[in-house]
C-alpha cells in the first residue's frame, strides 16, 4: 500500500513540496495515499464519517498537475496539494454539494463556488467532500453537531464517543486524522472555531467578506464567512492566502517573535468559569503569552457583550438568531435559485421534504429552526431592521475597543471539552468566544492550547478587528511555535474506561 512508503502523519504543505520538487513524490501518489487512508480510517477502522465523497476525478487532476511541474510550472505552495471542501461549497465537478441534505441529492451544480475556483487555479487538489452539520447546524435547536441525513454522524478525532463540534466537523476531522493536508470550513457562529478547538488543530474564520460566499450554501449575508482548517497556522495561512480576496500572501505574517512586542487583551467575562478544564488550559496559554514578552492586560470586558447575549425586545431569543432566522429564508431561496434542477425551491420546500422523508432526515431532531425562519417576514421588517441596528451598534463599540486601547489582539478560551454525542438531546453547550466575533463579522484565529484530562484538545483564539488577520496570524504563529501542544489522535473509542 502507497501509506505504507509515503508517510501523511503530521506531514506539512512545505514538507510535501519539497518532496514533490524532488521528485520523490508525486501528486498522483500523494492523492492515492490520502485515498487509501480515507478508505483505512475514516470508512474502515475508527469509521470517523468525516468525509461524505471522494472526487472521482482526483487522480486525473493529480496526473494533470503532475505534467505541469514536469514541464517546469509550478502555481505556487499549493500546487498538488490535497484539500478537502466542507459539502455546502459548490463543485462543478461529480461531486455533490448538499449541505448534508438529501434535499438537494443528485442535483448539479452548474460552476464553482469562488473559493473552490481559487484552489483549482493555486494547484490545489480538490480531494473530497466533508461531512457537516445538516444545513449548518440550522435546522433544529437541540442537533447533534456533525450529523447529517446524507453523512450520519461524524466522530471526535481524539474520543470517538465525544462531539467533533460543529458544523464544519468533517472537514476538522479529516484534517486532525490526517485525511488530508487542510480542508475548508463555514462559520457563521462558531463552527470553525468549535471542531477545529474539538480535534486539535488550526482554524481561521476570516472577516466576513475576506472570502467570497457566492456559491456557498447560506445562513446569514451578515455572519457567513468561509476559512480553512490546518493542522500548523503557516499551512492554514497558505489556504487562506489562496482563497482570500484581497491577493495577500498571509505566509508573510510567520513571526515567531511577533509576541515580544504585542498588546494582547484578556476577555474573561462570558467566556471563563464554565469548565475548569478549560480554564486550566487558559491560565497556562497566558502564561506562555506572558514568557513570550507579551504585555497581556487582564481582564478586559468586550462593551456590549451582555446586551448581545441577551434576549432581544419581545422574542424569545438574542438579536442574532432574529436576524439569522429572517435572513436564511431570503438567503437560502436566492441560492437554490441557482439549483434549477432541485426538487426545492423555497425554505417551505425543505420543511415539506423533510416531513417526507421523516424517517431519514428526522429520526432524531426536528426543523423547529426552520419552522421559525419560514415565520419570518421581508427583510423590510422592522423586527428585522431594529435587529440589525442593535448589531449595528455593537459593532462600532467593538471596534472602538481595539482602537482606543490599542490592542493587537484579544484572547479567550475557544470553548469547553467535547461533550458526549447525544443523538436524543442533542450538544450539550458549555461555553465558546465566537460569539462577539461572529455578530461583529470580525475575524478569529483558534490554536491548540492544552487537554483536558490529556485526552480532548482546547484551543485558544486570537480575535481582532475587521481585516486584522495579519495580525492575528502573526500572534498565533508565535504562540504555536513557543507551545507547540497539536499531537496526532489516537482515535479511542471512549472515556467512560477512564478510573
């Protein structure tokens, strides 16, 4: 077997372009052993479920590519390299693009998604298609993180039994059981910084509107943002650099000494005190940001936070849901517009699915979620307006923090240990800090940072103000090199054994 002479374990975009350069490797044998691994571990073995469909066409590209550098062109650090995209990013090619549903099985997609587009012209090797959380984690409000009606459910890398967060699980599975080098995730609140916390690795949710959402299956126009998973922040800054916008190569922002001269604002409140396992690990992360010449100012209250995490006016929940609601049923019937072969047309189309197909989409949770978003009105609302304006407002005290105290950057626990898969009740939420990044739009940097129990991964996130990636790469990147905690998982079955 090609695992067996080319070795995946931890390996680096650097470390297999260097290989590939001389010759000892080459892209084709690359995909096959990505291939071959998928089929040992993620369908065989620990079956983790983190990845929904090969692309059939991935050896071709990968022989493709292997004639170009052959004849001496090479398109830059990603050329011939595998990378798995989440399946709500659109593939003009036999892959599906579904969001985890069976909704939307069968039906092409007529051109790529921007960012999938990107990695196609920077040599990138688009491998697989990911598992998720079905429609984002945006169906029901007691979901299983990972579980899907196409995918099932995904597994913790590290814990079988436990959680691999949500809703880019697969793609931060795959990446932490080295299925593939880096993968591309969505977050609109929490769901690259969660799985990629929840299975040791690196994940950057970029400022919305770094990278292009056209293409991507929808929540929310305010929040949705796409970034990518790595298992080292250069490799992650090598991905973003090809998908982002602005033409940045981020790999320039690798300082190894970048914390000496920071100012890093520590932002307990909402955000400790829910686990002292992660606490724990969060004391040791601003010890080595402290040893690292950092001036770290303790704690700083983020203005507006409670009043974001609060119940909005009349309704039942935060401003945000009231804005996600309304904007996902407008957002989602604009997207499946481009679908024209798909049996759905409308978010009442997918309720109505859903109830047929009951037994396969809903054994264990419902759409209370999409119930209350098809309820929604225009985005003429004043509901929805008033929304948005207190969202608004705390945006501009937000980025008035950063400007005014002249922080580089704030820190906080990325979120609690992985709770226990419970496909009955659904996650059981402990605590995260995407919160404030998430309704801002700002960007958010997640690192590892420690175990608890020397079993499930803890990250610790870098957030700043909009565009300031940059910045937040450079401080992660310091912070990973003077505590470097990522280890490969070992896949173990569960912690009830544990004395």
């Amino acid at each position: 077997m090609l695992t067996d002479r080319v070795d995946l374990d931890e390996v680096t975009i650097e470390q297999l372009q260097a290989r590939l350069a001389s010759g000892a490797l080459t892209a084709r044998q690359l995909v096959e052993a990505y291939l071959e691994r998928i089929e040992a571990v993620d369908r065989g073995g620990p079956r983790l479920r983190s990845i929904i469909e090969s692309n059939p066409d991935a050896l071709e590209i990968a022989d493709a590519l292997d004639r170009e550098r052959a004849d001496g062109h090479v398109r830059g650090p990603l050329h011939g390299i595998p990378i798995v995209l989440k399946d709500n990013i659109d593939t003009a090619d036999r892959m599906q693009t579904t969001a985890g549903s069976l909704a939307l099985v069968g039906v092409s997609v007529g051109e790529d998604a921007p960012v999938a587009r990107r990695l196609r012209d920077a040599g990138a090797v688009l491998l697989a298609k990911a598992n998720m959380s079905e429609w984002a984690n945006f169906r029901s409000s007691r979901s299983s993180s990972g579980w899907s009606g196409r995918g099932r459910q995904t597994r913790n890398a590290f814990v079988l039994d436990r959680s691999p967060g949500g809703s880019s699980s697969g793609s931060a599975v795959a990446v932490s059981a080295n299925l593939c080098v880096a993968a591309l995730g969505t977050e609109t609140d929490g769901s690259i910084m969660s799985p990629s916390s929840a299975n040791g690795i690196v994940g950057i949710k970029p400022t919305v509107g770094l990278t292009s959402r056209t293409g991507v299956i929808p929540i929310s126009h305010t929040q949705d943002t796409v970034g990518p998973h790595a298992r080292t922040v250069a490799d992650a800054a090598a991905v973003l650099s090809a998908i982002a916008e602005r033409g940045l190569d981020y790999a320039q922002s690798l300082d190894p000494r970048a914390l000496s001269r920071a100012r890093i604002g520590v932002t307990r409140t909402f955000h400790t005190g829910y686990s002292e396992h992660t606490d724990r690990v969060f004391e040791q992360a601003l010890e080595v940001l402290r040893l690292c010449g950092a001036e770290v100012v303790d704690e700083v209250d983020i203005p507006g936070h409670a009043e974001v995490r609060a119940n909005f006016e009349d309704t039942e929940h935060r401003a945000e849901r009231t804005v996600m609601e309304y904007e996902f049923k407008v957002d989602i019937a604009a997207y499946l517009a481009t679908r024209p072969d798909a049996p759905v047309r409308t978010l009442a189309d997918l309720i109505r699915f859903n109830d047929e197909h009951a037994d396969q989409e809903m054994p264990y949770f419902r759409q209370e979620l999409f119930v209350g978003s098809e309820a929604r009105g225009p985005l003429t609302d004043e509901l929805y307006q008033r929304a948005l304006e207190h969202h608004r407002t705390f945006v501009r005290g937000f980025a008035n923090l950063f400007a005014e105290s002249r922080f580089d950057a704030l820190v906080a626990p990325t979120n609690a240990p992985a709770c226990a898969i419970d496909l009955l009740d659904g996650d059981h939420h402990l605590g995260g800090s995407a919160l404030a990044a998430a309704v801002g739009g700002f960007p958010l940097v997640t690192v590892p940072a420690g175990f608890a129990l020397d079993l499930l991964p803890l990250g610790l996130t870098f957030m700043g103000p909009p565009m300031s990636e940059p910045t937040l790469i450079k401080l992660a990147y310091a912070f990973e090199q003077a505590s470097p905690i990522r280890r490969p998982p070992r896949f173990r079955a569960t912690m009830l054994d544990l004395p």
